[in-house]
C-alpha cells in the first residue's frame, strides 16, 4: 500500500493510549523455589496493583497473593524487593499496612510483624529467610514520633517473637545475605549526606547458632567508594561489587583484601535506587553471571575460575534482576523489538525462553522505531550521550523537506540513566504519530563510570540543562528535528530539567513536566529521609546555600517563563509533594503563560493506574499538538489549556 502523505505528528498510530496499559504489566525480582519460578507483576489494570506470581514445572502460572494484598513496601518512599519465597511458604510486605505477611500454600496471608503505632509506620524490605526456613532477616524502617530510623532485624517466620535489631546505628541499610552455613551475614550501609552510588561500607557479622552477632568487621568501601550487591557463593565466598576504580566491578573478599574479578572500564552495575538489585548471581559451580553496560548496551557473560570474562551471545540489549534457577539463569531482558519480560536463559547457548512478557498485544515490527545511539558535542569540549528514535510508520510519509518535531526525555533520578534500548511503547507512541524522540544520559547518569556520573556533583540545574539543550541542537543541525517543534518532556528529576529548559533557555516550544521539582529549597526541606541530603551533592548544603538554590529553581525566575508547560502531580506524592505544582500552577497563571495542569488522586510519585496512564499520554499529545497547531489523529480527550492575561 502506498505511504499516505501527512505532516508530522498527524499520523494515525496503532500505539494508542489504551494499549500502553492493555495486557501490560510491569515485571521485577524473578527467582526459583524448587522446580517452581516467583516473580512480581505490577498490573495497572488492578490500580497499580503488585502480585506474586508463581509459575509451576508444568508451566502453570497463577497469583501467589489474593485479592485484597498487594506486595509493594514503602521503605525509602521507592521500595523495590519486599518479598520471599521458601520451601513453597510465601513472605511478603503489604501494601495497605506495611506489616510482613506469611503465606503458606492453601491458607490465608497472615501478618508475623507487630501492628505499628500508626499507619504504615513500621516498613520492611529486602527479606530473606534462614536454610532452615525458621527466622527472616530484613531491612525495617521505623516512622515514629516524626523521626526515621533504620535497621537490620531478625524475626520467626512463624511470627511467634517481635523482630530483634541485628544491625543499627547507620542512617540505612540494604543487601543483607546469609552465608550457607549461616555462619556470617554481610549487608551494606550508609550514612548521610552519602547516597548509595556515593559511598558506601560492606559489613560481614559473625553469628552464633541462636542468630546473635558475635563480631563485625568492615570489608570494603567508604565516603568515596560505593559498594553494592553483596553475595555469598556455594563455597562460601564473599562476593561484592565496587566502584574503588571509577567503574563499578566485581570483586572477591580475600584475607589479602578485595580481588577484582574480570576488572574492565564498564560497570557492571547500576545506582541502587531500590531494594533487590541484582546485576550478578553466583552458580554452584562456583562461576559467576554478570551484567554489565558498554558501548550503548547490556550484555551477559560469565566470570570463573582464572577470573577470565566469557560473554553469552544473547539478543536482549537490557538485563536484569538476575538470579540461578538450577542451570538456567533468571533475569527481566528485553530488546528494541521485544519488551521486557521475565526469561530463563542457558548460560552454555545463549538461547532464551520468555515465561512471561510485559504486555502479549505487539504492535507489526515495521511501525517500531529502533534506537540509534549518539554522542553528541556538549558544553566544555565535552560529549554527552543518548538514544535517537526517529519516527517511524509505513503508513505515512511527511511532506518533502519537512522535519519532524523533537521530544527531548529527560530521565529522573537525577543519578539514573535514559531508557534501555528495549521495546517502551510509551516511546513508540510518539515516533509512530511521527514525533522524533532523544532519550538523553546527561552528565551524572549512570552507565558511563564514576567520572561522568559525578559531572553533576554541584551541577544539577546546570549539565543536565545543558545536554539536554545540546541533545536538541544536535538533532537540529544532523536534520534529525525541526527546530521550530522542539519539545521537553520528564518525570521528577526529569520534570525539574524540563522546566528549567523552559525557563532559563529559549530552546524549546513547550514541554511536559511530570511530578517535577519547581522549588529545589521546597525539595530540600519537605522530602523523605532518602533523599533528604541528596541535594547536598548535587547543589550544596542546605539552608547554607540557599542563595545557590534559589538561583537554579525555576519558581523564583517566573519573570522569564513564556513557554507552555504541561504539569502531571499525583496528589499522594510524598517524594515531590503536589505543593510543588501547584505553586508552579499559582506562578504561571499570574504571568500569564499558556498551562494546563492534571492531577491525581491516590497517584504517588510515577503513576502505577490504568487511567491516569491512558489520561497523561492523551493530555500530552493533545497539548502539544495545540501549541505546534497540529491535529492528532485518532479519538483523544483533549486537554484544555489555561490561557489568563496577566495582570
């Protein structure tokens, strides 16, 4: 059929709205009980519901969790791993209450943590349990008296006793693991202003047979190395990642000190954002399955004896969560033409079996646009990374010497790092409507070393504005984008780039910003425990240099806002709370400036429903196409922008 002829942006797409939520799930912590194989699935179509699933030898796949619980914890505000399976007993965080639940195959989820002092105030997460499936060993997180405090605790799985602190004194902790002999536990911990990409220390505890730690000893790490992942092999040994070299590797515990494993300019591990990152596994043979990111991509290898690196040809170009299942290894993998999904890969081919993907509707592989990675020119004579996806349908051609609009994403974190290059219809649903996009890692993502991670330390509000500008202007001058249909889009700490691209540069024609940090002072003082000394390295102290933040918060500089601007605020957001939007909302309705503002109700920070997943991408569409003066196709609620003279 012969390509309809249609500018940019107009073009009918079969990624609508509803197919980024339809079938789709999100998938994390794959691992093996037995012959069986648990993961999590996070389902918008049940409110951002999250349930264990278990998937049986036969290939038998059924909810663990009734209906009613959800598996989610609210430790550090993102959560992440908060559940456990052993010998066919489940033991899970519960949303609602936060309180540890056992759940035994046929029976009811019973609660084996105490009922806290008030609502969700007591939190538990990165559980495991002893070999004899007798006590559980966790992080917990105390909210009382309008103090947070963190520690290691040990409890009975049969919730007979109230958990006993093993580990405190540091402002968090993560990664604990038994030994097999359950003789030693390591974890990792940190302290303020520290985050865990910073600097962290591995501790290893010696334990008695009733559990009590009889010594302690630090292994690894400090205030400028950050340690993660700690991991006992078959036989005993310690194994751990650091960034000691400006790279994140992997390394052996000896009594000589630590021995780097495979040691290469590439990280073998990404910033510990939640609980249960798992970038290697150890395998009984004593053998060791890593990830790691170089030139653009993930990729899967094998570290044994003589610590010689072997790589598995696999196609997924994103892995991760790894655990063993016998002699296959688990991981969520992923590439341009296939989505994430949780598979069982042979370590010996390559050859990957997908036991559950994030959505089962695909789009025809001809309407999918591939990344393209770039490198691209930025301020200081330094270069700046990303990922081109150019707008791709066979449906459509654009009129002759027409260039498309650009969106520019701008990832959150800030310490994080743009898409993988792996299938996200959430991107595809612009490049299909023929709507280019740049997915940029600017200076302080992850992937790239230490040095380029730390390109942000007192620069926030500065570099990543600045890539994300020159990402935009490269576009232009490559004839990637037209430079009159420049837009900027991002969540959180993509949200905050977003709006200081609008207010600070004269660049783009509008943008989106979801759950975006207008007011850096505001984020400083009214944050969560986590994130509460974050912005000590990424501006300076707080209120010290309040003048620093003020200067870098788009709030205070409204005078020089004349773009529109999109908002997207979940009303229970406790990382950036809706107090931030609505004084962006206050600042641009007194001067004036086109708006529209869209707020959730029971939303926190990043949406997890159905329909305000299907309202975000309609509402942004269709407030792009009104300030570019294109008309979407397809049926779409319209937003409707605030337009007030200014007095």
């Amino acid at each position: 059929m012969t390509p309809q002829l249609a500018p940019y942006g107009t073009w009918s797409s079969p990624v609508s709205a509803q197919l980024l939520v339809t079938d789709a799930v999100s998938l994390s912590a794959p691992s093996a009980d037995g012959d069986a194989i648990y993961w999590v699935e996070g389902r918008p179509s049940e409110g951002g519901r999250n349930v264990l699933v278990r998937r049986s030898a036969a290939g038998v796949v059924e909810d663990v969790v009734p209906e009613g619980f959800a598996v989610r914890t609210l430790a550090h505000e993102y959560g992440g791993r908060c559940a456990v399976v052993h010998d066919s007993v489940a033991y899970f965080s519960n949303f609602d209450d936060q309180r540890l639940y056992r759940l035994a195959p046929g029976d009811a989820p019973v609660a084996i943590t105490p009922e806290p002092p008030s609502e969700r105030a007591w939190r538990y997460a990165d559980p495991i349990v002893t070999a004899d499936g007798r006590h559980l060993i966790c992080v917990r997180e105390r909210h009382e008296d309008g103090q947070v405090d963190n520690d290691l605790v040990v409890l009975p799985t049969d919730g007979s006793a109230v958990p006993r602190v093993l580990a405190e004194g540091h402002d968090f902790f993560a990664a604990p693991t038994l030994s097999p002999d359950a003789r030693r536990l390591a974890w990792i911990a940190w302290d303020h202003p520290q985050m865990p990409w910073d600097g962290t220390e591995l501790c290893e505890a010696t334990l008695s047979e009733t559990l009590e730690i009889t010594c302690v000893r630090p292994v690894a790490g400090g205030m400028s190395e950050a340690v993660q992942e700690p991991r006992y092999g078959a036989d005993g040994s310690l194994f751990f990642l650091s960034d000691r070299t400006g790279w994140w590797n992997l390394y052996l515990d000896a009594p000589e000190g630590p021995v780097p494993l495979a040691p290469r300019d590439a990280e073998f591990a990404g910033p510990a954002w939640v609980f249960g990152v798992a970038s290697y596994a150890p395998r009984a043979d004593g053998s060791v399955v890593v990830t790691w990111t170089e030139g653009g991509r993930m990729h899967l290898g094998t570290v044994a004896a003589g610590h010689e690196l072997v790589e598995v040809p696999v196609a997924a170009t994103a892995l991760g969560r790894l655990s063993i299942a016998g002699d296959q290894v688990l991981a969520i993998a992923g590439s341009p033409t296939a989505p994430l999904g949780v598979v069982a890969i042979d370590v010996s081919s390559g050859e990957c079996a997908v036991l559950k993907q994030s959505r089962q509707l695909t789009i025809d592989a001809t309407y999918v646009s591939v990344p393209e990675a770039i490198e691209f020119p930025t301020e200081h004579g330094l270069t700046a990374f990303g990922l081109y996806y150019a707008p791709t349908n066979p449906d459509f051609v654009a009129p002759a010497g027409s260039l498309p609009p650009l969106i520019v994403a701008s990832h959150g974190g800030p310490t994080g790092s743009c898409s993988s290059p792996v299938l996200d219809y959430e991107i595809q649903f612009w490049t299909s409507r023929g709507i280019a996009v740049v997915d940029v890692d600017y200076g302080g993502s992850t992937g790239y070393g230490r040095a380029y991670r730390e390109r942000l330390k007192g620069n926030w509000g500065v570099v990543d504005l600045d890539d994300c500008v020159n990402a935009a202007k490269f576009c232009v001058a490559t004839g990637r984008a037209n430079p009159e249909g420049l837009l900027i889009h991002g969540w959180s700490a993509g949200g905050y780039t977003t709006l200081c691209a609008l207010t600070f540069r004269d660049v783009f024609a509008a943008g989106a910003s979801y759950f975006g940090v207008g007011d850096l002072g505001a984020l400083a003082r009214d944050t969560h425990k986590f994130e509460s000394r974050y912005l000590d390295g990424l501006v300076g102290p707080w209120p010290e240099r309040q003048d620093l933040y003020e200067e870098r918060s788009p709030i205070f500089h409204t005078d020089l806002l004349s773009t529109p601007v999109i908002l997207f605020q979940g009303l229970e957001d406790e990382v950036v709370p809706p107090a931030q939007a609505e004084a962006m909302v206050a600042a641009l309705r007194a001067k004036g400036v086109p708006f529209a503002y869209v707020a959730y109700e029971g939303e926190q920070h990043g949406f997890r429903k159905a329909e305000s997943i299907i309202r975000s991408a309609e509402a942004e569409l269709s407030f792009y196409g009104q300030v570019l003066g294109f008309e979407p196709a397809g049926v779409l609620t319209p937003v409707e922008i605030v337009r007030v003279e200014s007095a």
